[in-house]
C-alpha cells in the first residue's frame, strides 16, 4: 500500500496515519523523495480502506499487489521522465542515445569522443573510470582525477555523463562531476549503495544482475526510490545462459515486460548483452523494435587499441550508421504505438 | 574438406578420391543430395590440397574449420533459398510469415484459419497434429486422420503445411500431407529422427533445443543435409535460464549469429518464445529487425478457448496488426542493408 | 485420481467405474502393467471419493495431487525393486554399481571388461553401441551385430545388459540381447520412444535431460508407466549451467528429491556428470551420500585409447579402488538411516 | 609469476627486481600479507627466468599459468590452515562445523544457540547482523549493537563468530566484534569491498555468486590475497540454474575442483544450498564426501519461528544428529584419501 502525503502534513498527522497502519498489521516505512512524501505499508490482513483513507494528511492511497511498490506502473500510471537538464531528457517518448569508450583512457581519447558524439547530436557520454575487473592485476581506470577532466570537458561542451559507481564512499566524491551514476551488473544487488544512491540528486542508471531477475532488477530500483530518488533508469545487459557462442545473453524478452510492469525508462545494452562486434547493430535494432527507451553503447576511435572491451566496441563510421539505424526504427515503432 | 563431385562421376574415379582422402588422414563420408554429389572428409593433418584437387571427377574442393561443413557459410557463399512450388519460397530476401494454431482441433477450425490467412495473404499455415506433451494423460493431437483434412484443406487454398513430426515412422505416414517437416525443441538431437528427414525430398525446420546451443543446432542442421536434404530451416524458439517471468527467453542473438555462420534461413518463434501474449508483438517486432527471414506464430479465432498454448496465442484483429507491423519492420531492416 | 482394478474385473464393471469417473469431469486412461491395471483420472473438480469408491471391481483408490501420478510416492509407499533375474536387483536397499566402457568397441574389450567386473563382483555392464552424437561424421557405434556379441559374452558371464537405446525400431530388435533400456539425455522427451518402452517388459533406465526438471523426469517415467512398465530407474547424470569448469553439473540435490517424490530407484552417473577423471571418485562418493541407491560409471581398460569419453572414464585400479570405497560409504550411509 | 622476496630486502633491491620484471614486459604488482612480501608480475613474453632468478632479495619465483596466482596450488603446495586462535583452525586436516540462525535476533536467540552449540562441541557461530534482502522493506538485521552483544557472549564461551559484513565502512565498525568476515553471494565481485578485507588482519570466508563461476570465485581470493591477507576460505552455496524443485544447485562439483585448484580451505553451506530442510542432511553428508573441509549451516531453536530463513533451517535434535553423522562420514572419507 501506498499512502502519498500531503506536503503540509504536520508531525501529528503523520504520527496518527503511521500508528493506524500499524494497528491494521502493516509494517509502515516513511520514503521522502525528491518529489513527493510516501508512507510505504508493507502487509497481507484485509481491511476497510476506508479507514485509513479519511485520515487528515493524505492526498492519495493505493494498494499495490507488487513485491515492488513504488516503482510499480499499479501505481504510477504515468511515465517517469529524467530530467538532466539543459533540455536533456531520458523518458518514454524518443530515443534516448548514449555513447562512449568503455574505460576513459586519457584527455585526448575524451576529446575524439566528445568531437564523435557531437557530430552526430549525441549528448550524454559513458565511460568508466573506476573499473570492476574480474583481475586484481588488471587495469582499474584512471579514477576521480580522471572523471574531473572527463567532466571538465563533457561540461564545457553540453554532454551529460554516465559513469559507474562503485562503492558508497565514491557517491559523494564522484557527485559534482556526474550526471548518472551507474551501478554494474556485479553491484546489482549491493544493497548499500543503492541506499546511498538513493538520497543522492542525480540520477541512477541500475544494469540488470548477470543472473539478476527482472524482480530482483525492480526491487533494486525500488531501494534507490524508497531512498528518496525517483529518477531511475532501468537497464538490460545481458544474462548468464549455458550458450557460449557469445559474450552474454541480451535479454530482450524484459523489454516489454520492464515496461509494463514499471514506469521508469530502460534502457538497453547490446555492446555487454551480445558482447560481439558484428551483431551490435543487429541487436541494438532488435533492442529499439522490443521497445526500449533507450541504447547504451560503447565506441571508440579505434576499437583495436581500447584499453578494454575493444571486441565489442564499434568505430565511429560504424556507430554513425548505427545512430541513423537507430532512429529509423524508433520512428518506425513509436508510429506502431500510435495506431 | 567438402570435395564437390562431378554428376558424371564414374564409381572408379570416387573410389580413387576416397582412397585418396583416406590416405591424408582424413574420414570420407558420401553426401549425395537433391541437387549435388560430395564427398565430406574429417580430419586435422597438413597437407597439399592440389594432391586432391587434381583427381578426375571432383568440381570444387574447400577446407571448412567449422565443425558442420555443408551448412556452413565459409563453403557455401550463397544463401540457400527453400522452393515449396506455387511460388512460394522462404529465404533471405523477403519475409515468410508462418501462422495458425498451436494444435488441429477441428474442420471448422481449419477453415477459420484458412480464412483468416488468406485474408492476409499468408501462404503459410503451422498446426500440431502429433503433440509432445509433458504428461502422458495430455491432449496428444488429431494424428494422421486430421492430417489429411488439413492436408486436403489447405491444398484446396494454396496454402502450405507446417507440421511437427515426432518419430521416424511418421516420416514415410505424413510424408504426401505436409510441405515442412518441423523437429519440435524435445527431438533436437533425436539424430535417428534427422537422419530419417535427411532422406524425405520435404523442406525441414529445425527448432533450436531448448537448452541447445547454436552449434548444436548447426549439426542437427549438418545431419539432415549430410543425408541428402538440403532444404533446411533453422528456428530460434527460446533457450532455458534461471529467469521464471516469462515462459523462455527468446534468444535473439541466435539470429544474426546464425545467419553469419550459416546460408540457411532462420525464422523466429516468439509465441514459444516469451511465450506471453502481451509480448508477442515486440518480440516478433525484434527478431526481424534482429534478421530474422521469417516468423512463426501462434493465431486462433478465439485463444481463450484454444486446446493448449491459449496463454501465447494472438487472435485475429492482432495478429492481422502484427503482420503488418512486421512487414514495415522487414523493410526498413532491408533498406539498411542495401545502404 | 489412481483407481486400481481387480484383476477379474469384467468389461462392464470397467465400463461403468470409467463412466462414472467421466461423469464428474475427470478424464480416464487405463493403464495395464506387468503387475496391475488400473484407472488414472486426472481432473480438478470435488467431489465425494464413496461415490467411485463402491463400484464393484475397485480394490483401491487414491487422490495424487502431484502432476505425475503412477511414479509419485504419494500413491505407492513401499519401494520399486527391479528385479533382473539371477539374484541381481536394483532397488533401495543395496548399492547397484554398473560399470562399462562408453562404447563397445570390440570383442577383446567386451571380454577385458567382463574379466574387471567379476573380480569386483559387479554383475552390471554398460556399453553403448547406437552412440548419439553431435556431428553426422562421428563413429555412430558398432550397431546390433555388436550388441549380439555384447550379450552373448555377458549372457555367458551372468552379466546383465545396460545400454542405450535411440530409437522405437530398434526397441524390439535389441530387445533380447538388453536386459536394461537406456534413455539417453537427448531422448529424455522422445515420448514416442517412453511410449514403446513402456509396452516393452525389459528395464528402463531414464537419464535425466541435461535441461530436464526433475519433474520432466518424472512425467518421463510416468509415460513408461502408464504405458504398462513398471521397471523404471531414474539416473542423474548433470545439467547445463554457465559454468564452464567441467562437462555438466551433476546435480546431486535432485537424489534426495527424487527418493522422496517417488519409489523408483535412482541412480547417478558421476562420468557423464562432472565429466574429469580426477573428480569422478568424489562425486560418486558424494552420490552415495546424497541418497543414490547405484553408480554407473564409465570404465576401459586403456582410456586414453578409448574411442570415446576417454576424458571422464577410469582405469581399472582406479574404479577397483571406487569401488571398495563406494561400498564402505553406502554402508555408512545406511546406517544412518536406521538410526 | 609469484616472486617471493627476503623480509630484509632494501628498497633498492626491490626496486631494481620490479625494473627488471617491467624490462621483460611483465607489469609488477607488490603484495605484503601478515606471512611473507611478493612481487606478482603478469604477462606473456617468453624470457629466460634466470635473469630474474640471480637478482639480489629473492628467495623463490615461480611461473604460475593460472590466472589467479597466489591463491593457486601450482605455486603453494601446502595447504593454508587458518588460526583463529584458542586452538580453533579451519584446514584441510579436520571437520569444520559453523553453526547457528540465519539472523540474530536477540540474546535470548545467542543463548539458546550457544548451549547448542557447547554441547555439540561446536566452536564457530554463524549469524547475520546486516541481512541482504531483495526487498527494501525487510528486515535487515539488528545490526552494529546487536554484533556487541553477540560478540560478548561467544567471546565469553570461546565460540568465534561468522558474520556478513556488506560495505567497506563496516570493516573497521566490526572488526573487534568478528573472527571471520563474510562475503555473501551478492557481494562476491564487490572488488572494493574485496580489497578491504584484504587489509584486515581478519580471517574472510567467501561465499561463491550465485552465478559466479569457480575461476571468479578463485580471482575474488585473489583480491584479498594480494592486498595482504592469506587468511581465506571458500564457500560452495548454490548456483542458479533452470530447475525450479529447490532453492539453489549446491553445485559440490565445484568442491574438488577448488580443492585442486587451490590451496585454500573449502566449505559447503548446504542451508542456502539445496535450501529445503528434509534434504540439508543428505546434501552435507554428500559434500563432506565431496571433499569439503567444512559444512555451514542453519538451526534454530525453532525454525517455524525463525524470523528468515526457517524453511531451510534445522532444529537442535536435527542437527544434532547431522553432526555425528558428519563426523563419521568425515572420518570415513579422510582413511581413503589415507589409502
């Protein structure tokens, strides 16, 4: 159940609603976001709505069948739009783009990438700088130094960027110099730092878990949302399967499913999801027809020299085509949906 | 090794080739199928491949390094086309759509479906007659008898016959009703099965296994060939993992992965797929932009009341939408291409 | 709905406990076994049992709520014990090992395996000569004229048959010289392969699909049930899983499930299973523990000669050395039991 | 290659080995655990070890081909024994028994649970503080204060505690209050959190990800390893797969495979395990003859109560009754290892 409360709700009133939802043995949590303030009930035993709904201080209830709550479309009937400002948008009604080298590698490698995205209208860039590696050996990316002059430089010229987080002490360190903090598939379920990201003012892009369920993907967002920060994007890369013909798994099937089960925008991966060069196109257009708000892709201006991930990274003629591709087949779609 | 023979080819100058091969270090297996003579040679060893290349009688001779040889695209650069007379063909250079029901129920349910197909100029028709049930007690399908009024049927409407075939001795009953043999997911390595299509002058669509990998179903592929049929469909219908939202996970990256690796057509079955009829349509939607040649799907007049798979069928007003929202979708996917 | 017949029931007392039965929405099957005949309705509707229960003819009736009906525990309670002949079972209440090489590969070897298992005192051989395999170009197994050989040597030994079976032509040409059918993991859904099984009155061995529930497995064996056989063992013999470290995952927790589900024996091929040589012996150690009431396990004289499966298959002071400590464990581990 | 260094080697030394690994193409890391200081260099070129070998401050090198190195068996050949201290060790020389509730819920609970304990002379205890749960709305421990107190009262019965720590801030708030940190499934890529326990003086157990594959769970080690700390053990609990029947695959393959693999101790939780009581007996006896060196498991005063977890947790009789059975299988297996 969830119960929206007026702003002007005073302590009282909250005190009286928080007391009476626990008398009907409900478990009641208290969620304050950017937006608005929620008292999250969590129970199974039949009652009166009524009830509670007369109490002084709430705007609005609903009971929500969902294991998630407030990330659910039961409730929300419309759509959750990100707003990164400077007319940057992520939301359900165009194609949202973002582009990038898998590991920022140095100021120049920023500067042909910013030149790339801008050519082509692009305007939010990937790249990381704190790198999960499977390796202790291996490189771990150039770090806060680099996401400042990564940041300097996407700022100076209008590009919003996404970067993965990935512990809860980076949130405040790396806040001034992001747009979206992502959280990796390996942090999927690192229930700290969805909390942390939860009363941060940016917004989150959450990937799916390389064995991570669409509910387990939802439950996720629903930390960061019952942390206080509605603005959340939903992201498919990709699953662990038996088949060894390819990197993982993309898994188009949570697409449609993902978006009707929540209002948050998602987003899809094909560069980690198919993980092989030849079939980034074809999947990233398979990914816009199932419905996806929006592409995550890495690129890069020579591919065989990235530091990593280069087998799965397109080069800048090829990513042209592919932006073209892709906007081609969002109009297609999105003129289906109209019918 | 695939050595292409001569038609005119004397049995001395075969014995000489296959004494030969053998010699190298190779095993010779004969191929001879609807259109050409081959001789099939594995083996690992160096050696001078003018040695072979000069004998009498021998065409053409490639090394293959894939572990299926006569499916494989590294030997044949053209793309294999499937004749099924009347002018109707499936290939990669227009879109086959492949509907009806999950099961044969009835006369008049054929002729709904024929209705409904011509209607929308579909020249394909899928019905089970022998279904393969998880449960011994189960609806196990209409047989033979139906089969033949389906038969007859769709002959009278030009309209040709998708059906499952489940064991060899049904190759030889069902042979004069059917225009495509289908191996369901179960019989995917039933290789006695394949062995027996290998030798039928009928087109074969394989299933992917559901927990086969790609390569698997590349030499279920080579195993109907290898016997003399070259008239060889492969479909992706779905693969098991750990994911219980749906009821497989349709795993579009099969497609462009085979269509690079092979010269057979694929098509696609989201019905079995997602196997959830909310998300037929943008699942079919993606595999055609994923390049899928063809789509296979599950329609019926009414599919609350269908025998079995009611949960993944369309009915008529949808699935008449999705046709031609596929048909967009393969056009534009087409004009990228050309590009 | 299990309802059991007496074995002098008219046709028309028959008649009318099937009227009955359908007259409250229950759909009947009758099932004639070796041992029994019985009426299994399966149906949702309630109703009062007294109702059938009274018909003349009925010695016994019982409500299963599994899906499978005949195999389910819920229904028999004592054990299944399969009786071979010659003072050889396989049943609940000892270890049955059956060892053997992969492939028969020649008389000499047939002759070297008899000679390893009678001085264990091992009186199972398994031996495949129809071998699935993945490419056309394999060796398929050295056919009937082998198995003849095969059984003549065993028959002449007091060594019972345990090979596979691929096919429903081959179930009567094999079935004098095979003491014990063997599905394969390919043909774990072959149900017109169970469906013959079940009319043969030889043994049955059900490998478990290597993406089979354990509930697929036992509908498996209800088909060979319901068809007239109650001869079934269940083998676990691994699954597929992402894990790339080994052949499959022998999944030892399916044992103690499927004791409790049903009263088949079950057994457990570790070679297949883990498939390493160096862990064959833990596994099957660990088998014995888990619940398993046999092993079957691949042996040779040579494996690095074998023709195939060489990887997984022991040497003989390996398995001799298995074999005194698998004895040793099931003893323990009986003696737990009867605590 | 692992280049173990002299504890009075000069910087100057060192310095002149890490320029002349980087001269050869190798890239140095520098390693200092609580027993011993390490070079570890990665990379490919082949070069003559001996220019290596002679430098001054080394006191061994080797070439390890694994991609994980220190924790690998082709570099250390003995085994690694945790000393916990009061003569409480966890190696590959004897049975490890940890156990105790899911959560900790009150002082009561850690009474009750350490008279088991005691007197089933059992002296590690496991329970959780800081819980993981998908939902955010679920209880997630008592926390910090609740550590105090269950700390206190082991430490007053010579019982070690084992308790997820879930951020890297906790490591130093619970460091007095723990013997053995753990990582759980969701946390087993958690590099950072990973690193951090690399610098503690405190022994880590390592839960393998419920889809990590065992080479990952061996490169986790890893990160602890070479950040300082040697004192590790790995945990087999179950993976994901397909089969829906149990909680999780106890994957005990993966048991002697981590046992050659590496050095290091390994146990099984068979409680998240096969997850479903009746079946937590038969899955620890299997994996004590799989080969682990240690079992962790649930009970509860009473389970039906417990306030996670119950479903997969053990009453004291129960468990009770699995320790002796444990040891005798234990026993049993450590005289054919002595064979």
């Amino acid at each position: 159940m969830i119960i929206q409360l007026s702003k002007e709700i005073s302590s009282e009133q909250k005190e009286i609603i928080i007391h009476e939802v626990s008398k009907i043995g409900y478990h009641p949590s208290e969620v304050k976001t950017q937006f608005a303030h929620y008292i999250i009930a969590v129970g199974k035993a039949e009652f009166d709505i009524r009830k509670i709904g007369n109490l002084t201080g709430i705007i609005d209830i609903h009971r929500v069948s969902d294991p998630y709550k407030l990330v659910s479309k039961k409730w929300r009937v419309y759509d959750t739009e990100i707003n990164l400002g400077d007319n940057i948008y992520i939301n359900r009604k165009q194609l949202s783009i973002i582009a990038g080298p898998c590991s920022i590698e140095s100021p120049e490698q920023i500067d042909h990438s910013i030149a790339h995205l801008k050519a082509n209208n692009i305007r939010m860039m990937r790249g990381g700088v704190f790198k999960p590696r499977t390796s202790p050996y291996a490189f771990r990316g150039v770090g806060l130094e680099g996401l400042k002059v990564f940041s300097e430089k996407c700022k100076a010229n209008g590009i919003k960027i996404v970067t993965e987080v990935m512990q809860v002490s980076q949130v405040e360190e790396m806040h001034d110099f992001v747009d979206i903090f992502q959280v990796g598939t390996r942090n999927a379920q690192n229930f700290n730092l969805l909390d942390a990201l939860g009363k941060t003012d940016k917004a989150v892009m959450l990937k799916r878990g390389f064995s991570g369920t669409i509910e387990e993907l939802l439950q996720a967002a629903e930390y960061v949302f019952s942390n206080g920060n509605e603005n959340i994007i939903l992201c498919e890369r990709g699953i662990r399967s038996f088949e060894t013909a390819y990197r993982n798994t993309l898994d188009l099937n949570a697409v449609p499913i993902l978006k009707e089960k929540s209002h948050l925008p998602v987003i899809v991966d094909p560069s980690h999801g198919v993980g092989l060069r030849n079939y980034i196109e074809p999947m990233a257009l398979a990914a816009v027809m199932s419905g996806a708000d929006g592409i995550i892709m890495e690129v890069h201006q020579c591919p065989e020299k990235a530091i990593s991930d280069g087998q799965q990274t397109l080069n800048y003629p090829e990513a042209t085509q592919l932006y073209s591709h892709l906007h081609q087949a969002y109009a297609l779609k999105k003129s289906f949906n109209g019918v």
